[in-house]
C-alpha cells in the first residue's frame, strides 16, 4: 500500500455532503425545560468532510473536499475553508446549508446536538457533484466517505463514487453507515471506521467483539476500525481482532473526534502504515482533538505521546 512519490502528492477526495456552520455554546450545566445562559459561543465551520480535511491537513497531508454549499451558510463556510487553505470543490445549491448547535455541559461533560434539516438538493446540482465526481477522482490518491447524504440524493452517487473509485485502483475509507445498504453490501473498499452504536444497527449485534466478526459475513471491507468515543475501540481484518484502550483526557469538546481518526488513520494507512497501528495513531489524534474547542484541531506532538500511552490486546477468537 506504499505510495509513490508521485501519487503522495496527489488529494485525498472527501465526499462530504452534509456540510454545517457549526454553533457551539458552553453552559456551566445545561438544565433541559430550563432557560440556559451560555458562558462562551464559537462558530465554524464543520461537518464530517470538512472536519475530515481539516484534519488531514494537521497531519500533513493532501484533501481536497467534495459538497454542496448554499446561502448565507455557505457563503460562510466557503470563507473559511479558504481562509483554512482547505482546499474544496462546493457545488452552489439554492438552499442555504443547515446550522448545527451544539450544547456542551461543562458539570457533566455531557453534549447535546441541535441539527437542521438539509434542504433538498435540485437535480440539475446532483448532476453537477456526479460531473465533479468523476473529474476529482481521475486524479486522486484515495476516496473518503464521509457521513450521510442530503434530501434528494440517494445512495446511487456513493455507490457511484466507491465503484468509481475502485474501478480506478483506489484504497477507499468509509466513514457512513445510514441508508446504503447496497454499498455495504455489494461494493469492496478498504477501511470501514464507524462507531460501536451504528455496528451495531448495520450488523444487528450490540456486542462489539462479535460485531465486528460479523461484519466480515455481511459487508465487502478489508478492516474493520470501531470507536466508542473515549471507550474502548475495535480493530478486526477477518481472522484477527483487537481492543484497543485509549489513554484518559480533559475532554473539552468531543464532536469531530470521530472524523480526526478517520483522517489520520487513512492518511498513514496510505502511506503504507500497519492498519492495526494507522488506527492507533488516528485514535491517539483523536484524543488530543477532544482536548481543543474547535473540531478537528489537534497536536501531532501530543498525538504521538498520547499513542504510547494506548494499549493494544489481541482478543482470541
């Protein structure tokens, strides 16, 4: 899985289509049916794909993200990616992106999401992320599938993506488990990195350990990587499976944690990394983001001391 030299310069491309400005607001403790009054409030922008980039980008590497941006919000958000050096491809759409709130509780560490409904995308702008798919990945080192796809898209365009992608020989990471049963299914890739809740949706198991065994009967991946936000994690490739025990932090904000890992993860994976340790060194990463108030921002230093404090066991079968 080494890449050449010519193919490491080469984008990542992240499909990410369910982009958000991004809200956050920190309570001392949020009391629900009560009036609230937040002490601090940021906003950014955010969303699996962009926070995917964003972190790419920490880790020093190449993304280049795929969406459709409308209104205010996106104008927003096209701002600050730009200001980010996140490079995009944002596909104009009539209606304005959704806004998330989040709501932190800083007593009990506890956080509440606040998510619009995306607004439907016309088919003249489904046409026109299909036309920019196919550009993006003639000239890409990866694919990256990065969360759920708005009103009036379907799971015809990832499924297009996945095939495209591995049609052209290309290693694909799939962040996403919502409605793509066909994807699952029938298409191959390479990583599948979703948390321990939706394993257990797509394979109908709560056990994790035997989840992720049995995700190897139903689904086309290569490795399975599953997290549990600060819980143990999950590692599988078929006949092997490992828990993985993250070292304990000040969690500060934990919403883009879950993308952190997926970008480091598939960065290092494609560098040619052990997939077992690019999953270690993406939860290592993901650690030292819950520590910082903006999702997906992180220090590699504290990543990789943050690594030598995990743990590894192999579980038998």
């Amino acid at each position: 899985m080494k890449g050449t030299a010519d193919s490491a310069s080469l984008p990542v491309i992240a499909l990410g289509l369910n982009p958000a400005w991004q809200k956050t607001l920190v309570f001392p403790q949020l009391q629900p049916g009560e009036v609230n009054r937040a002490v601090s409030v940021d906003a950014f922008a955010s969303g699996k794909g962009i926070n995917f980039c964003r972190a790419a980008g920490i880790w020093g590497y190449r993304a280049r993200l795929l969406q459709f941006l409308g209104g205010w919000t996106g104008e927003r958000i096209r701002d600050e990616l730009d200001a980010e050096n996140i490079a995009h491809h944002s596909i104009p759409t009539a209606v304005p992106t959704r806004t998330c709130n989040t709501c932190l509780s800083q007593a009990d560490g506890a956080m509440t999401e606040l998510i619009e409904p995306s607004g439907v995308i016309a088919l003249t702008e489904k046409q026109a992320l299909f036309d920019a798919l196919e550009a993006e990945l003639a000239t890409a080192r990866g694919l990256a599938v990065c969360g759920t796809y708005p009103p009036g898209i379907d799971e015809t365009l990832y499924v297009t993506a996945v095939r495209t992608a591995h049609s052209r020989r290309l290693p694909i990471l799939l962040d996403s488990w919502k409605d793509i049963p066909t994807l699952l299914r029938e298409c191959p890739f390479d990583l599948l990195k979703i948390n321990v809740e939706e394993l257990g949706k797509i394979t109908g198991d709560s056990n994790p350990a035997t989840a992720v065994r049995h995700s190897f009967q139903l689904f086309r991946h290569r490795y399975a990587a599953i997290t549990d936000g600060g819980g143990a994690a999950w590692f599988g490739d078929g006949p092997k499976l490992f828990r993985l025990e993250l070292p304990k932090v000040q969690v500060v904000n934990p919403l883009g944690c879950g993308d952190t890992v997926s970008a480091v993860m598939f960065g290092e994976y494609l560098d040619g990394t052990d997939p077992l340790e690019a999953f270690a060194l993406g939860l290592a990463a993901a650690s030292a983001s819950a520590t910082e108030f903006k999702c997906a921002v992180f220090s590699p230093a504290i990543a990789r001391k943050l690594r030598h404090r995990m743990t590894i066991t192999p579980i038998d079968a």
